[in-house]
C-alpha cells in the first residue's frame, strides 16, 4: 500500500507555502527522514522527510507548485532495503565522514555535488561546516571554471556578425526566461527569475510600513571610545570565562533596553485605533542573508546579560548559514536594531518592521575631529539613526529616546549601575 507524503502542518500565520525543488525522483529509493523536498515560505525553508523507507513513486505536485499543509506531495512504495556493494560503500564512506558534524541539508549538498567535505574550511562552532560554506566553496569554483571558459569562448567568436551561442559561465536558479542581447561583438546578458517567497514579503512589508505610519527619522552621533575601550580591556577575559566574543551589539541591546523602559510609547504597536504597550522586551536584530532581510528576535533580551546577549546572537547567526531558523525564532518583537555599518553605510533611513512602532540604525565608526573642553581631538564616532512612527511616538520622545541610547554608550557605567 502507497504512503502519502504530506505537506507538514504550517505556523498559523503562513498560509501556503511554495514547492521549490525536488531532491528525488519517481523510482529513485529513499531512506526513511532523508529529506525529499524543500518548501519555502514567507520566512524560513522547510524540509519534507521521507516518511518510511522506500521506492518515491508518482510525483503530484511539481516544483513551483503552491501548497497547503496536509496537500499530498508524492506517492511512496514501501520496500525492503537490501545493502548493496554501493550502500555498503556508502555507509562506510558516511562511517569515515561521522568525525565531521554535518546538518541534512549539508550532507545533501556535498552528495549531490560529489565534494569533500574536509576540502571546505568550515565556520560554524568547533569549526562546524554550514550550508553557506558550501555554497560559497560552489560559488568559488563555478567562477574559477567560468574564467577559464569566458576568455576560449570569446576567442571562438568570428569577426563577422554571426550569431554564437554564449556560455553559462555560472550556475543561476532556474529562470523563466533568459535573453541575451548583444551589441557587436560584446554579451549583454539578461535573466527573468521569479521572485522568492521570502523576498516578495519583505517587499510587502517594507511597503506596508511605508503606506501605513506616518514615518519619521531623528538623527544624533556617538562617541564610541569609552565602549571600545572597556571592551578592549575586558574582552579577552570576558571570552575566557563566557567562551562567547564581547562584541558591540550587546551594548546597543542594552542600551535601547534602557531606553525603551524611559519611553514605553517607543516599545508599544498599534492595533486599529488601540495602543498596545507591551511589558516585555523582545528585540528584532536584522540580518541579511542571500535569500533576503530576516529579523530574529531575542526574547526578554532585559533579563539577559551580556553574554547571554551575544551568545543568543551567535546562535542566530548559525542557524542562519545552516538554514535551521524556525518561526519561533523570527515571531514577534517589540523593537527591531539594524546594523548598516557592518557594510559600510555611514547613514540611513531604516524602514520599520511593522506592527512595531520604531528601528534603531547603526553605522560605521569613524575615526573624526570632534571638540573636547575647548580642544580638537579624535574621536571614534558612529552616526545613529531613529525611524519611527509619528503616529503613536512624538518627535520630543524620538529625541530624547535616541539621546539615552547616546548617553548609555558614551558613559557605560549607567549600563552596569542601572542609573
């Protein structure tokens, strides 16, 4: 008797979910929780494990197909496994390999690519190879192998006007539609691809905020040296005892915390025409990643200290390359901060992250003249900004909320004092 494979109950803000791409195909054996395809949603990807092990017969839904928990994905045979000379082989390379901690969705990866796994330098924890580690190392040779073609295909071109095929000189995802126009003798390339599910919320979102709140941005910079110092002071013991690195996030969680409690209207939503002032502090920390902007959330980050700040931001940060970030982690928040310096941005209007009513922007630091007591010094000075909505949050407490988090930084001591 067929097993269906069933499309996993989803979180009940996600709708539906889109059919990306097969790992099988129908006759090919699987083995039970052997991951069989991918569904991405509005914010994270999610597997489809085999149910059992056995033959994946008729396919009913195809890649790009949009489905709904409970949709039957495929028909699976149940069938005995016998070890063969290649499974045999198999397990005793995967016997060789179980010294390298590898997530599914790694292992897969490296299978269908024919890598080694000891070739790609890792940079997850202890070392630990991620999803992105092999997409870089993929990425690295596709462009080593495309300089390699590019320059024999261009000397294959005859001087006259006819019309030669270009090379793929690097794998894309699969497009509608590819054109390419050319001018001479010159490729101008051009591709169609359909928008991820994830990029078009963010789309939607950003939109929103903009259509929707009435959306302001207050502007103030801050003298960083007192926080460069005392983490250059304490950081080697700080990593000692806490195995985690001091980092400058921490002190901006803190110091927002400090904030919000002063300003409660900057930690509140609006619901239609209610004020929703939320006794917690969960702080969104948005990420970039190639798929698109995500915010997880530190949940009561108050009741955190330091290390507790950025270990939980390590953790984020590994799931994020192993692709292993769950709805939990991005639901909610009251508050989001967003780090343009790490880029370079050296100022920025960030856009809110609707329901929440305010977006704290970092910026690089920069070593400038400032004056001090009547003298020209330097100074290491980042540029803050605070976009908020002035529907519910005055411009006087936008300031004064931007000047706490200024004053917090400038002079830690009210961090560790609480004054």
């Amino acid at each position: 008797m067929s097993i269906e494979v069933l499309v996993p109950n989803l979180p009940e803000s996600v709708s539906d979910a889109t059919l990306i791409a097969w790992h099988k195909q129908p006759g090919d054996t699987v083995i039970k929780n052997e991951n069989l395809v991918d569904l991405e949603t509005d914010k994270v990807v999610l597997e489809v494990p085999a149910p059992e092990s056995g033959i994946l017969g008729k396919i009913l839904k195809e890649d790009g197909s949009i489905v709904v928990g409970g949709d039957v994905l495929a028909l699976l045979e149940p069938q005995a496994i016998e070890a063969s000379p290649a499974t045999a082989a198999g397990a005793e390379s995967e016997q060789e390999e179980s010294d390298i901690p590898l997530s599914p969705s790694v292992r897969r990866l490296i299978a269908e690519n024919a890598l080694d796994p000891s070739a790609i330098k890792g940079s997850g924890k202890d070392g630990r190879l991620t999803k992105t580690d092999v997409l870089d190392y993929l990425h690295k040779k596709n462009l080593q192998e495309a300089q390699l073609i590019v320059p024999a295909a261009k000397a294959e071109i005859p001087p006259s006007s006819t019309k030669v095929e270009a090379p793929t000189a690097i794998s894309q995802p699969t497009s509608k539609e590819t054109t390419e126009r050319r001018g001479g003798s010159n490729l101008r390339p051009e591709q169609r691809v359909p928008m991820t599910r994830l990029r078009a919320k963010v789309a939607e979102r950003l939109l929103q905020a903009q259509q929707n709140a009435a959306m302001l941005t207050t502007f103030n910079e801050v003298n960083m040296q007192n926080v460069i110092d005392l983490r250059n002071q304490y950081k080697e013991r700080f990593e000692k005892k806490h195995h985690v690195k001091l980092g400058f996030m921490s002190f901006f969680v803190k110091a927002s915390i400090e904030a919000l409690k002063r300003f409660p209207a900057i930690n509140a939503s609006i619901d239609d025409n209610d004020i929703i002032y939320h006794g917690y502090y969960d702080i969104g920390i948005a990420v970039s990643t190639e798929r698109g902007l995500i915010v997880p959330v530190l949940r009561d980050a108050d009741q955190l200290d330091f290390a507790g700040i950025e270990q939980s931001i390590v953790d984020f940060g590994a799931k994020t390359r192993s692709g292993t970030l769950t709805y939990d982690d991005l639901k909610g928040g009251t508050f989001t901060i967003t780090n343009g310096g790490i880029f370079g941005s050296m100022l920025s209007t960030p856009i809110l992250n609707p329901p929440q009513c305010a977006i704290l922007g970092m910026h690089a630091i920069k070593e400038r003249a400032v004056v001090e007591n009547g003298q020209i010094v330097i100074r290491p000075i980042m540029y803050l900004a605070l976009s908020y909505d002035h529907r519910l949050v005055d411009g006087r407490e936008a300031v004064q909320f931007l000047v706490t988090i200024k004053e917090c930084l400038e002079a830690p001591a009210h961090l560790l004092l609480n004054i």
